[in-house]
C-alpha cells in the first residue's frame, strides 16, 4: 500500500492587481518540464459572473524519485474578478489581467506507489 507523507501543507500565496494568467501558466509549464516533472491537470473551471470570471484550476505534477519514490507537487490557482485590461508594457499596448489570484501549493513524498 502507497505511503504518502505530507513536505509542503497548503503554502498560500495571495495576489490583487494586473497580470497575465497565460504568461504564468506557460512559465510554470516550461519550469517542470525542463525539470523532467510530469504533468495531470485535475480540474479546470471556469464561469462568468456579474463582477468578472471565475476561475479554477488544479494541476498535479510528480517526478520519479526512484521505482518506490516519488514526488508529488499540487498547485491550485483561483482567480477571481477577472477582468481584462489594456496596459502599456514597454512602450507597447498589451492585454492582461485584473483581478484576484490565490495560489495554493502542496507538496508530498509517495512511497511505494506501484503497491509492490
């Protein structure tokens, strides 16, 4: 039987103000990837509301430690009021985000996940 032992316990981060959600999504993928993590999206949500979208995603990544070991990472991003906005961004007119972003992170150690 798989025994999961709890690293990182729910690290919130809290964030209000402009940024580009497809920017961080592309940065946090292209991290893990060049790391050799894999990648699950559990769930992705999304609904618009009179004060702006509402927005869900829970991502779980994992890295073979050994044939017994594992890591796993769990990230959960929430925006909420989720606006767009025109910005100038080095000189430039650019499209991003508004709104309010909580992340959660969780982070454990699986052993022996295969049940072997």
């Amino acid at each position: 039987m798989a025994d999961l032992r709890i690293i990182v316990d729910h690290v919130k981060l809290e964030y209000t103000g402009v940024f580009d959600s497809k920017a961080f999504f592309k940065l946090l993928g292209s991290w893990f990837v060049e790391r050799g993590i894999e990648k699950k999206e559990v769930k992705s949500f999304e609904q618009n509301l009179a004060d702006g979208k509402y927005i869900e995603h829970e991502i779980e990544y994992w890295k073979k430690i050994s044939d017994y070991n594992r890591f796993i990472y769990k990230m959960r991003a929430l925006f909420s009021g989720m606006k767009k906005v025109d910005v100038i961004q080095d000189g430039k007119k650019v499209q991003m985000n508004q709104g309010k972003v909580i992340l959660y992170f969780d982070g454990y150690l699986e052993h022996d996940y295969n049940n072997r």
